[in-house]
C-alpha cells in the first residue's frame, strides 16, 4: 500500500500569493493578431498614451475607431482632439460630468450648459464614472444617488441632443461582499482596498443598479450604454431581463472578459439573443496590443482554458466562436449606429 505523501514543511509551505499552477492541460491555441473584422473600441482611456503609439496598435489590431472617455470638456477636450488631427476620423472623445459643482444651487443648469459647449467642440457622448453613487458627495457627506433629480436634465439634454451616455454604477458583485475566505476576489482585494465597497459606508450594489434602473425607465429617449455588460456579468439572465425591460440600453463588455469568459455557454447564447445590442470595448488605462487580441480570441475561437490576461480572478476562459453576421454587429454596427456613422 502507497504510504501518503510527507506534508509540506514550513518551508515549503506557500502563500496564497505565491501560488500560481501552470495548467498541464493540452489544447489547441488560435491566436488571433486582428479582428476578422474593422472594429470598433466603444471603451478606452487615453490619457496616457501617445499618439502615435495608440494609432499603430490600432492599425495592428484593425481597430478603425477609438471612443475616448477622457475628453471631458474646455480645455482639457481641446487639447485631447489636438493630439489626434493628425489621423482623423479615429479618435472620438466623450464628455463627463463637472461634479465639481454638486453642491451649487444651479448644478442642473451648469451641467447641462458644460454638457452642450463640449458637444458643440465636438463630444459625441456622455461619460458617467462609479463616482456617481460612490464617491460624489453632499457637504454633509453624503453620497449622490445615482437617481438623483438635479442629474434628470442632463439625462434629457443627451436625449435631445442624441448622443449614448455610457454609464458605469456599482463593480464587481465580490467587490460589495466581507473580504472573507469565499470572496471569489480575496487576492485582488487585498491589494487593492479601495476597490472595496463593502458596510455601512456605501448602498449596496443591488440598491445602486436599482438606482441605475429608475433613471434609464424615467429617460426612455435617452440612449445608455451600461458598461461592462451593464455591470452584472456575473447574471447575465439579469441582464437580459434589462434589456428586454428597457429599449434603450445597451450593454458594452470591456474588462469583464474573466466573467463571460468562465460561462461560455450562456455567454454565447447571450450575445446570439442581443447581437444588435452589444458593444466591442476593453476598457485598459493604455492601450496594448495583447489585450485586444484575447477579445479576437475570445470572440472569434473556440479555444478552451486560455488566459484572460485581466487581473480579476485566478480561472481561465473559454471561446465563443461567434458567427460572421453576430462579430460583425458587436465589433462595428452596433457602436458606428450609436454614434451616427452608419
């Protein structure tokens, strides 16, 4: 009889952190270097990258458009289409909302004014950050609720001047729950504590997507746009509840690859079901060339156990190998409709 195995001693004794298993498993690889398609990136940040950089991947990558959530407004916008004369019609900026003036008695009117200048320079759309529910506060403290009524004209503004508001409430499910031993994001918690929104400091997430909810039902001319699959990757019956309750929504899915890519089965039949709903972004500080090409890969392959290449959970993904006319929709039409190109 096999005597069992000696236990590890102190010394080889890991931490969690020290733990990372290299998979044994065998299965093909498709690496897929650009999209099968021209595509458009309805998620980025490009604050930080330099111009000419940021329009070689994306001509690597066949990435023919780039939607910039960090134009903002005045100054800061102008000097962010400045970077990009030199290639146009590939860098489009969106404005945000000045929350520097919450606490103003004319909020309302100033938004709504910073709101049309930046459109009339050139925005094409609206940016709402997770500041809004979690950080944008009264003096007395206070947390904004993201249903809050000084915020229903700017919500009506972008309906009248038909752009999409690309809205971002609450974070991952794990990010609301006790940094215990079943909390699926211990690690990344861990090393990052202010992703954590958990206690009496904050609403839970189900109260702030409720929020979310009753400003895209009171707004119904209003395009949304919930990004990172309206942030409830995690259920994605729930999210397609939202998308048959509100014609106005849709859902974008950048940096929630590590959660469609775990359910590939429902993940497929979801974006078979809401093709004409779904927008192509990932959503990285800088833009690289390895990230987009796990998106061609998650979406055009049918590879098993890859990694996602996030830095939310230890899993691995899966392929799902969509069809032409579905990569088609989610990687242009859908995002080029939005924002009047088709």
């Amino acid at each position: 009889m096999a005597q069992p195995a000696d236990k590890p001693t102190e010394s080889q004794a890991l931490l969690l952190g020290q733990f990372k298993p290299q998979p044994m498993l065998k299965v093909p690889e498709n690496l897929v270097e650009r999209s099968k398609f021209p595509c458009i990136d309805f998620h980025g940040h490009l604050g930080r990258m330099k111009p000419d950089e940021a329009i070689a991947i994306m001509d690597d990558c066949n990435v023919k458009l780039f939607v910039d959530f960090d134009g903002r407004w005045g100054e800061i916008l102008e000097k962010q289409k400045a970077k990009y004369r030199r290639w146009p019609g590939r860098v489009i900026h969106f404005t945000r909302i000045p929350w520097r003036f919450i606490n103003e008695p004319d909020f309302s009117a100033r938004a709504v004014k910073s709101l049309e200048e930046a459109v009339k320079a050139g925005a094409r759309g609206l940016k709402v950050s997770k500041a809004l529910g979690l950080y944008v506060r009264e003096k007395d403290g206070k947390l904004i609720a993201v249903n809050d009524l000084r915020l229903d004209p700017v919500w009506a503004k972008c309906g009248e001047l038909g752009i999409p508001v690309a809205i971002h409430v609450a974070d991952p499910d794990a990010f609301f729950l006790p940094l215990d031993g079943r909390n699926e994001q211990y690690e990344a918690l861990v090393r990052n504590p202010l992703w954590r929104f958990y206690g009496k400091d904050f609403p839970s997430k189900d109260t702030l997507l409720g929020q979310r909810n009753d400003v895209i039902a009171r707004h119904p001319k209003t395009t949304f746009v919930g990004l990172h699959v309206a942030n409830r990757p995690e259920n994605l019956a729930e999210v397609a509840a939202l998308l048959d309750r509100y014609p106005n929504l849709y859902v974008e899915f950048g940096a929630r690859l590590s959660e469609l890519g775990r359910q590939p089965y429902t993940a497929r039949d979801f974006f078979l079901k809401y093709s004409d709903r779904i927008l192509f972004g990932i959503d990285r500080g800088s833009m690289s060339r390895f990230q987009y090409r796990v998106y061609f890969r998650f979406l055009e392959t049918r590879d098993e156990y890859f990694h996602h290449g996030g830095g939310l959970g230890r899993w691995r993904i899966y392929g799902i190998h969509l069809p032409d006319d579905v990569l088609k929709k989610v990687y242009y039409k859908n995002a080029a409709k939005l924002l009047g190109l088709d």
